[in-house]
C-alpha cells in the first residue's frame, strides 16, 4: 500500500510534467510562457525530491536543488529581464497554428508510449510508463522548437527538453552518484551555454527582421 | 414501500436542482461582487428575477415562429431532465440507468440545439452573431466532454453515472496523472459550456463579448425567465458532475437510512458552496479572451481528454 | 416462398419500366407508375420483413435459367439480405408515395419515370444476386440506371458534368469489384457465392481483395477520398431520386462491403480493421466539415451522407477487430451498431432529401442564401425536417441516438483488445465520431435555421406555400418511424439479433426481457439507455411548465418589432447569412482540412469601390490525387494519340504482335 502511494505521486509528478509541456506549448505570450517554464522546472524539482525521498538518495537533493534555482528562479528572471529590455514582440509568431502543434504533441506522447512499451516489454509496466513520459517531455521540447520563430521560445524549449532528460535519469534507479551529477550537470551547462549563444545569434536577426518589417509598413503610407 | 421511497428521493433530487439553481448563480455574483469590494446583489435576487419575469407579458417580434415560442420550454425540458439525472446527494437514483452519460451530454446537446435555431429564427444579426459562436465552441466542448467520459468509462467500467460515482469513492482507485487531466478538461469544458468568464461574459451586453446573451437577446417575460433558469440549472449541472465524479464523498447510496440522506444533503450543499466560490474567484481575476482563442483554448479541453484517455488504454494493459 | 415474392416485384418493377418507356408522355403515367411502384414496395418490404422476424427461416435460394448458361442466376434470401431488402424497399415505398405529389411538378418526366421503376429493381437485384456474375451484372444496372436519373435534367451543365464524374467513378468501382471477385473465384473456381463461402481465399489473396473491396464498394457509398462524384451526383437527380440515392443506394454499398468481407474472405486478420476504421473516421470528419461549408442544401444533405456512412464504417471496422479477437458480443454490438445506423440514416436522410425537395418545389430555390421563413409557410414540411434534422444530430429521444450511442459503446470494449495499434486508433476513431457528431448539430443548425427560420432572403421564399398531401404523407411516414425508434430501439434491435448471429454467430442479449423497454448493450452495470422514460420526462417537464406557467404567471403575449439592441434593420439582408453562421468554424477547422484562406480587399478612405471578402477553399482529394490522374490520363492520351493515324499494315502488325504475346505468356504460364 506504501509503496503503491510512493508510486502514485511519483507517477502523478512525472505526468504534471507532460501537462507542463502540453501547456507550454499552448501559450501565445513570451511572459506567460516563460511563467509556465518556471512551473515546469518547479514540477520536475519537486519530482526529484520525491525520487530523492522514495529512493533514499541524498545526492538526488542535489539535482532538484540545481533545477529549482537554476531553471526555476534564475533563468526566468533573467528572461524576463532580457524580454523587456530588448522589447522583443510579445506575442509568439508560431510556425503551425496553436491546435495543429497540440494534435502532434499528442501523437507524440502516443508515439513515445508505443516506444517504450516495444523497446521494455517484460520490464515493470508503471516504470515503462515513466521513461515513456520522460520520453514525451523531450520530444514535447523538440517539437516546441521546431514550431516556434521566437528565439526565446526556442531556448526554452531546449531547457524543457532537458528536463525530461533528468526525469528519465532520476527515475532510473541504482546510477551511480558521480555519473548522475556529471550527466545533469554536463548537461545543463552545456545546453545554457548553447541556449544562450543561440538566443544571441537568433535574437538579433530576430529583432532586426521585425523592426525592418515594421518600417517597410511606415514607408508604404 | 421499496418503490416510494426511491420515487421520492429521485423527486426531491428533480426539485432540489430547480430550488438550488438560483441560489447559486446568486452566490457566485455575491462572491465576485464581494472580492471587488462591491456589496453585491444578496443572493435570493435571481429568485426575485425570475419571479418578476414571469409575471411580465411576452413582447415576441413580429416574425417570430411556434420554433421560437416552444424553444424555451425544450430548452429548459431538456437540461432540467439532464439535470434530474445527475447524482446529486444520493447515488443509484430510481431512474439513472434511463439514461447513462453519453445520453446526459446528448441531452444537453439537444437543448443548445434549440438554443442555437432560437437565436436565428428572428432574423436579427446578433442572434445569427450569437448561435454562430456558440455551435462553434460546442463543436470543440461536446467531442471533450464526450472524450472525458470515455476516461472515466475506462476506468470504472461502466457510462452510468451513479457507478462511476460509487467507484470513484471506493479506495481502488489512487491518484491517476490521466485522472487529474480528466479533471481540468472538464473544468475548461464547464467554463465553456456554461458561458462563464474567459470565454463569454455572462455579464454584458456588448456585442463583441457576448455569445449565449446574443441568443436570447429577443427573448423577454416568462419565455426570458426560462431561458435564464436552464442557463442556471445547467451550472448546477456541471458542479453536481464534478462533484460526484471527483469529490463523491458524503454521497449516499440510495438505500440507507434518512441521516444519510441528510448528510449527503450537506456534503452537496458544501461542495457546492465551494465551486461558487472557486468559480468566482476564478473570474475576477482571468481576463475574457477574444473569440479566436477560445477554440485554442477548449481545444486544450479536447487534447488533455484524449491523451487521458490514451494513458487509461496503456495503464490498463497491466 | 419469400424469395419468389420478391423476384416478382422485381420482374414487376422492370415490366413497369418498358411501361413507361411506352407511355411516358402521358400526363396520367406518373400517379399511375409512382403507385404501382409504392404497391411493389410495400410487397417487398412486407416480404423482408417476415423473413427477419422469422427468426430462424431457413435461408432460401433459387436458380433461374438466365445469365452465364453454366452457372445459371443465382438468388438467395438470407438474414442479411433479409435486412438490406427491409432497408431497400421502405426507401422505395416511403419515396414512391412522396413522388406521387412530387412527381407532379416534375419537367422532365419522361426522363424520369422509365428508370425510377428499373433502380428500384436493381437495388433489389443487388442485395438478393447470388452468384458474381448476377451481382456485377445488377450492381452496373443500378449505376448506369442511377446516371441516368442524375442526368435527367440534362439542360443543365452541372449535371452533365455530374453524369460525367459519377460514370467514370462507377465504373472504376465495378472494375475493382470484378477485380476482387476474379481473385476470390481463382483459375478454376465457381462464380456462385455458395462456393465462395465454402473456400476462403489464402491470407494474401484475402488482403488484396479487402483492398479492392474498400475501394470497389467505398467509392459507390462515398468514403473520403472515393467521394468525389457523390456531392455533384445525389443533388443533380430529382429529390426523390436523391432520397435514395442517399438513403438507399449508399446502403446497398455497405451491403455489399459486408457480404464479401464477413462472409467471404474468412476468419478477419487483425490488421483488417484498421484501414476500415481510418477510412470511417476520417470520412465522418471531413465529410460534416464538407457538408458545413455548403449553401446548396442539397449538396450539404450529400456531402453529411458521407459523414453518416463514415459512422458506419466505424461500426464495421470495430466489428471486425472484435471478431479476429473472438469477442463476440462486442463484435456483435459494434455489427448491430453499424446496421441501425444504416437503417436510421435511411430513414431521416430521404426524409431530409423529400423536405428539401418540397423547398425546392415551392420556391424553386436550393441556395441557403436566398431562403429563410419558411417556417410560416411550409409549417408541417418545417416541423418534419427539424425531426429528422435533430435524429440526424443523434440527439435523444430520436433514432440517431440511439445508433450513435451503440457505436460509442462498442468503442469502450476497446481496451479488451490485445493488438496495440488497435489500442491506440480506437479511442482517437472515438474522439474523431464524437467531433463529428457535434460538427453534425453545427451543420443542421445552419440547414434549418437558414432554409426556415429567419427572414425570407427573397421574394420566392416569400411566397412558398405548403407542399402536397402526398409529399407530406411520405415525409410523415418517415418521420413518425424515426420517433418510434428512437422510442423503442429494443424491438429494431431484437430484429438484428438473426443478422449479427449470421454473420458472426453472436448476437446481443435479448432487449424484450429487460425491464422498462431499455436497451442494454452489454449489462446492466455497464450502460443502459431508455428512450421511451427519456422522452416521457422532456414532454412531461416541458408540459408541466407550460401548465405551471401559463396558470399561474403570465399568459399574455405582444407582438412588436424585432429589438435586435435597439437597431432593428427591415432589410432582410442585415440577418446573419449561412455563409457568415460557418466563418468561426471555418477559421477553427477550414484552415486545416481545406486550406481555406480568407482575404479582405478595403478600399482606402475616400475612394468609392466596394470593399471585398473573398475566401478559398481548395479540395485536397482533387488536388492531391484526381488531378494528377487527370493530368496523367490526359499525358498518355496525348502520347497514344499517334495510334489514330497508321497504315492498315501497322494497325496489323500492333494485332499480330499482341496475339504473339499473349500466346507466349499462354505458353510460359504455369
């Protein structure tokens, strides 16, 4: 019965961020989406904890603690920040439209349960269900990239796609310590860096294309 | 004996939705009106509205047909008997199995049905603005709530509403991430359906803004007063649905005793106390959308049911 | 017994035909061939009636000394031919006793008449025909003789051109049916059915004849994308001739998908199910998105028949995945399912295709646009198309419910089966029915709310006037028998039980021992459903408050002008046009499906031109796949043209080469 419940929430914390994915890619604003991811790395801390509590791992504390500060406080406020000084357009420019994106991200998820469940047939079926709603998450961040013009959208799509990394290195369990951390940490730093130099390049030309458009409409009148 | 007293209580059930739906709709504007810092209308005015309305004549439009004059009965015929079958303190009511969920969503479809031909039969362009709008969202909230059912169907194994009810109070059934998504499809759907804030604003009278309000905007006296007592009963409707498919608790079964009876009499009239007050927080503080994003936004409604649904068929493989 | 009586209103029907091939230009003939035709159907109604109340009659055959001389013309009367000749000959009846008041203001009736008695037969010969060649030969009558009636008002461009596409995709649907029947029948195998029932074919050969099937028998009933001449065709023909173009000939289709693929092609492989179940889905979808842009009415009841046979083709698909899986009681629910859906859509669409022909007749107008009002005029024409346009909502208490709520049953057995891609389309076919269902009410919405309610948009809506007697007694018929139904759906469902036990040798439980005249699909537990309460409780609850209020509130009514917001505008021009009722949905969905654009032309200030909203739609189906079938027939054309101008020696010499060749793969064949 305990450990039915130890589970159910791990379960429930790991689909809150498939919800958190579906939700991201729903939004239609910068702020609003970047709100969203902050919620998305508070779900996925508060699934590491509870990986950390269930399987007694201490280390795992670490993790959430990195994700909570980092992707949760820090990297938000500090989009927020470069969003309004640089005054990038607030409505997200999609490249398919809002209800399309959510019909492939559901075929998605449905493509990544198939996966697993081919990949693992023998295997613990609630922990197949795990990995395949890691798997979701990342695919989820690819296809926010993929669908998305705005640079900003596009890194944070990035960051959620790592999210459903660690969740799917959390979940597994009895890897060691020092591989763990490395991994997440490698990781991270490896895609904020990336995140960032990307969103620099992209942003400007970004930027630069809407203010050209914007004068192109004043010189026609 | 054994056939009175469910007669009575599926009767008391019939009635208490008619006496409670005013009451609601009194206390959800008392709650927004307070949270504004407003005193508010109190909240035995529907009542009085409603009385009041009765009693004036009907002005029809010239050119108004029998369609016109007989939707607001139908209309109110139909969500009232979808609303009688809706479990409210007691379970396993004398006539839940004559029609099972799919048949309750299909009667509340009949209604919006005449809804909708009643806001085009005079002719006017914001009737046709009105009914316009509202198949459209029905054409995204009906597939959902339809989708929902299914994952609720899935899990106890039966459409019936009193068994999915029992079975969601029974301790087997956990917490479930396809539950959860279950659960905010059908508040999206219930926000929609029911015209409240971020899709339509129950409030106005401008045109932009409104969609059930364009419908019934050439109705007045008696027909007007039906027309806005089945709009109440059917948010009664949605938070007796969401109560009893997931928070059944203080439900009782049809058999035990009259304390029981009581008790459930309160859990309701708690859980109803408490979605009015949720659902008028929620309004003041979210903004209306504009018309274009409500199908985005129901369409969330559409994709959160159908992938709970996809995670019951591959939970239920174990 | 059963069987000879239906043969005779078959060769009565014909011999009616040469009739009035004779006489046709006599004003008397019409009543005179439209109430033979009524009498014959009601024969052949009463007869498949019998036969599948009988429960356990024995199937009947009979050999007649016509056709191929070895094989002789076969027929035989089984449970679910039983079935389709009830669905086929209450079309006939219901539409011949409509055409006795409609035939009246027919132009072209000696177009008409010769062939109307000569479809009903051939529909007849369709589902009693025995043996391939007595099919193939009926199923081509039924084409040819149904070109013929789309035709009939040949002055018109659009209908030659209809003519045109519906030939050319009959006959691609006949050649792939022989196609299928050759593989079935093999090198030396017999063309009657009764050996092919006794030799399934191998599991190859089985796959490529399901292929052929779908395609052969989905391009007569209108799956998307085989749908193409259905929406130029049904409306072109005379609405009594629509009727059961729609209602009735699309059904003999689905018969036909049902006699070769369960009892044919043997026990089903699992993987069957699913192009059967894509192929609905998608149908139902896109056939309502199609139906919903429309503004002529008859083409929107055409293009919500594909919706319909989508439905049903949902049923069949579910029906075979349950079966492979030997579930047989959920297979028997979805069958039964799929079978009351093709009973009720028979019913309310020639109900729907006669109201629009009673509009048509009155005003002499189809465009949405130019109608409205009509519910003043056409009262009881109106009162019956809203049945029918609620029954085919699937909106409780009427038929259409209760087929729609079997069908979303059998889809919730679903998780019983063991195949995971079937796992996965099912609830996704679910969810697709239910979106269908709901586009459904959008679409009837806009048919009646813009063909009657309203404003009349023009001087003919003005002055319609209520159609005949005759008419109104057919469209009652119907209307009356949707309501019974959707009342009692236990008995209809008794009735099916000999078909499904015929066909998957399952049925469902017996829904004359339940209590209260419910229906219970699987058991009491899991659902139940009862039409008669449902229907008692709106008419009482709806009676008791306008008893409740009229005695004790206010009774009194004023009439005024229109508040329309303090702006009521006289013209009817300022209503809500059918055009503008579908914009929203058009944007949600139009987008996507059709790649509609909408585009806006405003004139800058000051200059005098009109401002312009043009939208396009585009229909992916032509463009993806019939134009460049177009393109490619016309290319080779082109190339083969050459052919036309050689010398008697070259034309010679291509014969002789082609002799050489086929005695050479004669002689290399093993």
């Amino acid at each position: 019965m305990r450990h039915d419940l130890f589970f159910d929430v791990a379960h429930l914390l790991a689909g809150g961020l498939v919800l958190m994915s579906f939700l991201m890619l729903y939004q239609d604003r910068l702020y609003a989406l970047i709100n969203v991811f902050a919620g998305h790395a508070i779900v996925l801390t508060l699934s590491v904890a509870w990986q950390a509590y269930v399987q007694d791992a201490p280390h795992l504390y670490v993790t959430a603690f990195i994700a909570l500060g980092f992707k949760a406080i820090i990297i938000p406020i500090a989009l927020h920040r470069i969003v309004e000084r640089l005054g990038i357009h607030r409505e997200i420019e999609t490249v398919l439209n809002i209800g399309l994106t959510m019909l492939g991200g559901i075929g998605l998820v449905a493509l990544s349960v198939v996966v697993m469940l081919r990949v693992a047939p023998g295997g613990d079926p609630l922990a197949r269900e795990d990995l395949a709603f890691a798997l979701s998450v990342v695919l989820l961040g690819l296809l926010m990239m993929v669908s998305r013009r705005n640079a900003v959208s596009q890194v944070i799509g990035f960051m959620s796609l790592e999210n459903g990394l660690i969740l799917a290195a959390t979940g597994a369990k009895g890897m060691p310590l020092v591989v763990e951390i490395s991994v997440a940490f490698s990781v991270l730093i490896a895609f904020i860096v990336i995140g960032i130099f990307l969103f620099r390049i992209r942003e400007r030309f970004d930027t630069v294309d809407i203010q050209a458009l914007d004068s192109f409409r004043g010189e026609i009148e | 004996m054994d056939l009175i007293q469910p007669l009575i209580v599926q009767g008391a059930q019939m009635f208490l939705a008619l006496a409670l739906a005013p009451a609601l709709i009194g206390f959800v504007r008392k709650v927004k009106a307070q949270l504004l810092r407003r005193r508010g209308p109190p909240i035995l005015q529907p009542y009085r509205d409603l009385i009041r309305l009765l009693r004036k004549d009907v002005v029809l439009a010239d050119n108004a047909s029998w369609l016109f004059r007989a939707a607001p009965y139908m209309v109110f015929a139909g969500t009232w008997v979808a609303a009688a079958l809706v479990p409210t303190f007691a379970s396993g009511l004398m006539f839940s199995w004559s029609a099972d969920l799919v048949a309750i969503i299909a009667l509340l479809g009949s209604a919006r049905f005449f809804l909708a031909l009643a806001g085009l039969d005079v002719g006017t362009s914001f009737g046709g603005i009105g009914s316009s709008r509202e198949v459209m969202i029905a054409s995204l909230a009906e597939p959902a709530l339809i989708v929902i059912v299914f994952t609720m169907a899935l899990l106890a194994g039966s459409t019936q509403l009193s068994t999915i009810a029992s079975f969601m109070a029974s301790n087997d059934v956990g917490i479930r991430i396809s539950l959860g998504m279950a659960l905010i499809a059908l508040l999206i759907v219930a926000l929609a359906e029911n015209a409240r804030i971020p899709v339509d604003n129950p409030a106005t009278h401008l045109e932009l803004t409104m969609v059930h309000e364009a419908m019934v905007l050439e109705y007045s006296g008696r027909h007007l007063a039906l027309m806005e007592f089945a709009a109440w009963l059917q948010l009664l409707l949605y938070l007796s649905l969401i109560g009893c498919m997931f928070a059944p608790w203080g439900l009782t079964t049809a058999s035990t005793n009259p304390g029981g009876y009581l008790v459930g009499l309160a859990a309701y009239i708690l859980k109803l106390i408490a979605g009015g007050m949720v659902l008028g927080l929620f309004e003041v503080v979210i903004a209306k959308m504009r018309v274009f994003r409500v199908p985005e936004f129901v369409g969330v409604a559409l994709m959160l049911a159908l992938l709970a649904t996809l995670l019951r068929y591959v939970s239920s493989s174990q | 017994m059963t069987l000879i009586a239906l043969l005779w209103c078959i060769a009565a029907w014909l011999g009616l035909s040469v009739f009035a091939v004779v006489v046709a230009r006599t004003a008397i003939v019409g009543t005179i061939v439209y109430a033979a035709c009524l009498a014959i159907g009601m024969l052949g109604l009463s007869a498949g009636l019998e036969h599948l109340i009988a429960a356990t009659a024995p199937a009947e055959t009979i050999i007649l000394p016509l056709g191929l001389p070895w094989l002789g013309a076969n027929f035989r009367l089984d449970n679910l031919s039983a079935f389709f000749v009830l669905v086929v000959d209450l079309g006939a009846a219901t539409a011949s006793l409509y055409a006795l008041g409609y035939g009246r203001h027919e132009s072209e009736q000696h177009r008409v008449l010769p062939f109307y008695p000569a479809f009903l037969a051939a529909m007849n010969l369709v589902v009693l025909a025995d043996d391939a060649f007595t099919f193939l030969v009926s199923w081509e009558l039924m084409s040819l003789v149904s070109w013929a009636l789309v035709v009939a008002h040949h002055h018109d461009r659009e209908n030659i051109r209809a003519g045109y596409v519906y030939l050319l995709m009959a006959s691609f649907g006949t050649v792939a049916l022989l196609l299928a029947f050759g593989l079935l029948a093999g090198p030396e195998g017999s063309y009657a059915f009764a050996e092919l029932r006794l030799h399934p074919p191998s599991e190859t050969l089985a796959a490529a004849v399901l292929a052929l099937t779908i395609v052969g028998t989905g391009s007569k009933a209108g799956l998307i994308p085989l749908h193409v001449w259905l929406p130029l065709a049904h409306p072109a023909a005379p609405s009594h001739v629509s009727a059961l173009m729609s209602g009735v000939m699309t059904k003999v289709a689905v018969y036909a998908f049902i006699r070769i693929v369960f009892t044919f092609l043997g026990p089903p492989q699992w993987w069957w199910a699913l192009p059967v179940l894509i192929a609905g889905a998608a149908s139902a979808v896109i056939g309502v998105l199609y139906a919903l842009n429309q503004s002529d009415l008859k083409k929107l009841l055409a293009y919500s028949t594909i919706d319909n046979i989508g439905v049903i083709f949902i049923g069949l698909g579910l029906a075979l995945a349950f079966q492979t899986n030997a579930l047989g009681a959920a297979a028997a629910l979805a069958m039964a399912a799929a079978l009351l859906h093709v009973f009720n859509h028979a019913l309310f669409k020639s109900l729907l295709f006669f109201g629009a022909g009673a509009v048509l007749t009155s005003t002499g107008e189809r465009n949405l646009e130019r109608l409205g009002g009509l519910i003043h005029t056409m009262p009881v024409t109106a009162f019956l198309f809203l049945l029918a346009s609620m029954a085919i909502c699937a909106l409780p208490p009427l038929n259409g419910f209760v087929s729609e709520w079997l069908t979303f049953q059998a889809v919730l057995i679903s998780p019983q089966l063991p195949q995971w891609s079937l796992r996965l389309i099912v609830p996704a076919v679910g969810a697709m029915l239910a979106l269908a269902a709901a586009l459904t009410a959008a679409c009837f919405v806009k048919a009646f709310g813009f063909a009657f309610l309203g404003r009349p948009r023009s001087d003919v809506a003005k002055r319609a006037v209520e159609t005949d007697t005759f008419s109104l007694a057919g469209m009652f018929s119907l209307g009356a028998l949707c309501l019974f139904i959707g009342i009692l759906p236990g008995f209809v469902i008794d009735r099916l039980a000999p078909v499904t036990q015929f066909l998957l040798s399952a049925r469902l439980p017996v829904q004359a021992d339940v209590p209260w005249l419910s229906i219970i699909p699987i058991s009491e537990g899991r659902s139940s459903y009862n039409g008669l309460l449902v229907f008692l409780f709106i008419l009482i609850s709806s009676l008791g408050a306008v008893l409740v209020i009229h005695t004790f509130a206010s009774r009194k009514v004023r009439r005024s002008a229109a508040w329309d917001c303090g702006f009521p505008d006289p013209r009817p021009v300022t209503q809500y046009s059918a055009d503008s009722f579908v914009q929203p949905l058009r944007r949600v969905y139009g987008t996507l499906v059709f790649l509609a654009r909408e585009k806006v032309q405003m004139p800058t200030p000051g200059e005098m031109s009109p401002a312009r909203f043009t939208v396009t739609m585009q229909d992916l189906a032509w463009r993806l796949i019939y134009s460049p079938i177009v393109h490619a027939v016309e290319f080779s054309a082109e190339r083969l043209n050459v052919l036309q101008f050689m010398t008697i020696r070259r034309y010679l010499a291509l014969v002789f080469s082609a002799l050489i060749f086929l005695l050479i793969v004669l002689a290399s064949w093993t």
